[in-house]
C-alpha cells in the first residue's frame, strides 16, 4: 500500500509539483468584467478573450522571481516557499474560523453537556435499531443539498467520532457519519445557494428550475452513500481487524473524558443556547450574506455566554479556550497550506490556460461525450479551485455559451458543474474543509482515500448517469 507522508509534507509535494508545470504550460490568461446578477456584483471571465502570455525566463526569476511587466514567470524557489505564507493569508479568516470552533467545542465539552445529551440520546434508542439514529443523523446532515453547509460542520466532528466510538464503530466511520452526507448533499445541491444558485444566475436561468431531477439525484445519492457507510461499519463492527485503522486506540481524550454523565437542566439550558444560537447563524448566512467573518465574532460570543451558563470563572473559561485553540493547529494550518496550491497556479497564470485548451476540447466531441467531458473538467477544475463560487465565476461564463454551441441545455451544464464541483470535494486532498476535518479526526488522508473511493466511484457513475440522461431528454 502507497504511504503517504504527514499532511503538511503531502501538500507541499503537490505545491512543488504545480510549480513545475509552471515552466511547461503555456501561461495564458481570459479577460474579465464585472457584473451584476440580482443583488450580486462579481467578477467573470470573459468567453472569447483568451490570449497567451509571454514567459520571462532567467537565473534571478528561477530562484527569487522576477517580475516583467506584460509577461509571466514560472514560480520560483521563493515562490514556492511563498506559496505557504500567500495561502494561509488568502486562507486567514477560514484559519481563524477553525481555531475558534475548535476553542468553542472544546469549552462545551468540559461543561459535560455534549455526553450528557449523546448518552441520552443512545439511551432513547437502545430498543430501537441503532442504523436508525445512524440514519437520522446522516439524513439531518445531508440537508447540505438545500442550505449549502459544509465548513459550518467542522465543530461536530468530536460528537460524531464519541457517537462512532460508543456504537463499536472507528475513528474513519465517525467522520464519514458526518463528513458523507454533508458532502453528498452539497454535491446534488437541489437548492444549494452557493453552487445550483450562482450558476444559474451566470447562466441567466430561473433560480430554482429543474428542482425535481436534482431532488431524485439527492434520494439516489444519499442511499447509496449510506448503504457504503454501514456496509464499512458493520464489517468493522464484526471484526475490528478490517478497519483501516486497526491500530488506533480510539483515543478522544484531547476532547475530553468519554464518560456517561447524567443529563441535567443546566445541561439543557447550554446546548439549547448553542443550538437555537448556532441556527440563527446558520439562517443569518443563508438570508443576509453573512460569511466567516460574522460567524466567528457570534462564536467568540458563544463562549462568554457558554462560560457564565456554565458558572465557569473568567480563568477556567480561558484555560479550556486556549486548549481548544492548541488542539486545532494542524486542522487549521492545513486550510491555509492547501490554499498555496492555488496560488502557485494563479501566479504562474496556468488556471486560463487549462480552462481555455479544456473548453476547446469539448467542442470537438459529440453531444452526449462533451457533456460528460463537462463533468469530468469541473471535477478536475475543482482541484485547482477548491472554491465553488469560485469555479461558477471562472468555468460557467465559458459553459455557458459551449453549452448553447454544442445544443446542450444550459439547466444540463449547471447540472453537470455542481456535480463536478461536489463530488470530487469528498477525495480531494485541496478541499480545505476535508483536510480541516481529517486533521480534527486524526484520521490519515490516505487512509480516508481508502474508504472513499469505492463510494466516490460509485456516485460519480450515478452523477454520469443522470448527466446523459439530461442531455438526451432535453432537461
């Protein structure tokens, strides 16, 4: 089996690689405009304008960089070096959102309320199947499709991995109890407003259209998805030697001793607080553009409340605060490290140049063969530009207009973005929430490709399926 390095040392080997085919692929770049689609003004690529751009080639740009007005130069070994430090500062308030979660969690927990509640809840279950609070779990989860959360999970993966644990479960089961259906259902997105929404405004569609063939993707989708997941669980289950981390010990103690505590009103009074709380951010998000930002100055507010509720003094708060804070470091940087892959590729002005020689491809192939070729870039785009707004900005203004040429329904190449764009964020080690998450859990990225992929594999057919049977019955 392939062994992949820590982390840290496997994303830097990714961003030294993509500086390299800085000095290979023609730089090139697309003009770009700013529009306005509703209430929205952003920045979009503008189809047709497509030019290369001349490469500056010298000892000083190899080594420290070299700037030439109008020109473009390979990244440097500075640059690469740079790319770290220009990732986490691109990155800084996702990083500073992670660290603050983890603070947060990390002071609930001490208060006792988080086992208070999952053991009553696992108590309230006891005479029912346990695949059915597994179930109820997975499906709240999976209403990513509608609202679009993803990063706003980051703080739950301790209280799936405690679940996993109590259940006879493993360390990788727990995170894909949470991490699968947030995923799966942001890749259906049957009303995702940062992926289906933006596309089909670029797209100049009604938002909304087409619900229903994304709404039976999503069923489709999250079944199989959870069928992959209790089939591991249950193999695991009955022989812990078949898990991928049969070695592990399980230890959660970082977050606190997993010990059953009796649930009590002041127990209550704190995680409805969180709850009611953390929904009113969620519907703040989802209604009044609230970003990151706004989210971590309501969860530096969250522990003032969460301490006084508690009756912690101002020194216990504090103590169990920076714990949470120590135990985040790797999640968190591991956001900002990934980031620098980007940076490299925009820098060195490849990005058009794979976009521009991917869309002239497409136009050769046949109807059918270029709408899966569609799908097929978004995913491969969505390693270089693990943003989905992102990518709608850069690949739909060109989609769009292929789409018409190619007799392709525009509702068939917003289908086939968010299905490139979602999928892959499940595998791909770039996606700064995955890593985020995995480095939360402890679990190795290797060892989650290996769980995975048999289940990205799978949606990824069903995401062909419904792709050519979009194109054929005019959807």
């Amino acid at each position: 089996m392939i062994k992949i390095p820590h982390v840290f040392i496997f994303l830097f080997w990714i961003i030294i690689a993509c500086s390299i085919f800085s000095y290979f692929i023609p730089s090139g770049s697309y003009e770009r405009t700013t529009r306005t689609y509703g209430e929205m003004t952003q920045t979009v690529v503008v189809p047709g304008t497509y030019h290369q751009v001349e490469k500056h080639y010298s000892v000083k740009a190899m080594v420290i960089g070299e700037p030439k007005e109008g020109m473009a130069a390979p990244i440097s070994i500075l640059g690469v070096l740079a790319a770290i430090p220009k990732g986490l500062a691109d990155s800084a308030v996702l990083v500073f959102y992670v660290f603050i979660i983890g603070a947060v969690f990390t002071l609930i927990h001490h208060t006792g309320s988080i086992n208070a509640v999952l053991f009553a809840l696992i108590e309230r279950f006891k005479k029912n199947p346990k695949v059915l609070l597994l179930l109820i779990f997975m499906t709240i989860f999976s209403g990513s499709a509608f609202m679009g959360i993803g990063t706003e999970t980051i703080p739950l993966i301790p209280v799936f991995l405690y679940l996993s644990k109590h259940l006879g479960y493993d360390r990788v089961f727990g995170v894909g109890l949470l991490a699968v259906p947030v995923f799966i259902g942001w890749s259906t997105g049957v009303t995702n407003p940062f992926t289906v929404q933006i596309a089909q405004i670029i797209a100049e569609l009604p938002i909304g259209s087409g619900i229903m063939l994304r709404l039976a993707l999503y069923v489709i989708c999250a079944t199989v998805s959870f069928y992959f997941l209790m089939h591991y669980g249950n193999k695991v289950k009955k022989s812990p030697d078949e898990s991928l981390m049969e070695n592990d010990l399980f230890n959660l103690d970082e977050f606190g001793k997993f010990e059953k505590t009796k649930l009590e009103n002041r127990h209550l009074f704190i995680l409805s607080f969180f709850v009611i709380a953390y929904a009113s951010v969620l519907i703040a998000v989802q209604t009044i553009g609230w970003g990151l930002i706004e989210m971590s100055a309501c969860f530096i507010g969250f522990t003032i409340v969460i301490g006084a509720l508690a009756g912690m003094n101002r020194k216990e708060t504090m103590t169990h605060f920076i714990k949470g804070l120590e135990v985040m470091i790797v999640p968190a940087l591991v956001v900002g490290v990934a980031r620098g892959i980007s940076v490299v590729l925009q820098e060195g002005l490849i990005i058009d140049t794979i976009l521009h020689h991917a869309s002239t491809m497409l136009m050769s192939m046949p109807r059918v063969l270029a709408g899966e070729g569609m799908l097929f870039f978004q995913s491969l785009l969505n390693f270089f530009i693990p943003s989905a707004s992102g990518q709608a900005l850069v690949s739909m203004p060109l989609m769009t207009p292929l789409a018409d040429i190619l007799g392709i329904s525009r509702q068939t190449a917003v289908l086939a973005f968010i299905l490139g764009d979602g999928l892959s964020n499940i595998i791909i080690p770039t996606n700064g929430v995955l890593m985020a998450m995995l480095g939360f859990a402890k679990v190795p990225f290797e060892k989650w490709f290996k769980f995975i992929l048999p289940m990205f594999l799978a949606t990824m057919l069903i995401a062909i399926g419904f792709v050519a049977y979009a194109i054929l019955s005019g959807y």
